[in-house]
C-alpha cells in the first residue's frame, strides 16, 4: 500500500505538470478548469479504489472500481480535450 500512494502522489505530480503545460499552451476558461479537476478527481479515485481492491485480495471490487470510475474518466478526458480545450490554442 505504501508503494500505492507513493505512485499516486507521483501522479499528482506529473498531472501538475501537465495542467501548468496545458495553461501555457491553450486558454483554459473556467468550464475547461472544472472539468480538468473533475477528471483528475475521478482518475485518483479510480486508481486508488482498484488497487486497494486488487491488493485487498477483491479483484472484482477492483474492476467495477475500474469500469465505474475509469470509463467516466476516459469520457470526461476526451470530450474535455476534443470541446474546451484543443479548439482554444495560443499562438
């Protein structure tokens, strides 16, 4: 477990980076901001609730963890890039 939230906090890390690459490279309104925290919340949960089923010995926890929580964040990511964020490039 301890192996979990140390890559999870990597994670959190690298995803920082990410959001501060992207508010340079495209203009984030407020929608594209929400959505982008939303997404990354979901994305924690997912993680975080699979692994603690899959190291809990609950692998099927661990895939509804994975099939209620992933597939949302999948969908929330695209539609966020495809609508609010990749029509709105800097120069």
């Amino acid at each position: 477990m301890g192996l979990m939230w140390y890559l999870m906090g990597m994670g959190t890390t690298a995803a920082l980076w990410g959001y501060l690459y992207l508010r340079r490279s495209y203009r984030l309104g407020a929608a594209a901001n929400a959505v982008l925290l939303c997404t990354f919340a979901l994305a924690w949960l997912c993680i975080g609730w699979s692994w603690g089923s899959f190291a809990e010995g609950e692998p099927q926890s661990g895939a509804m963890g994975l099939m209620c929580f992933g597939l949302p964040t999948l969908v929330m990511a695209v539609l966020s890039w495809r609508n609010l964020i990749s029509p709105y490039k800097q120069a």
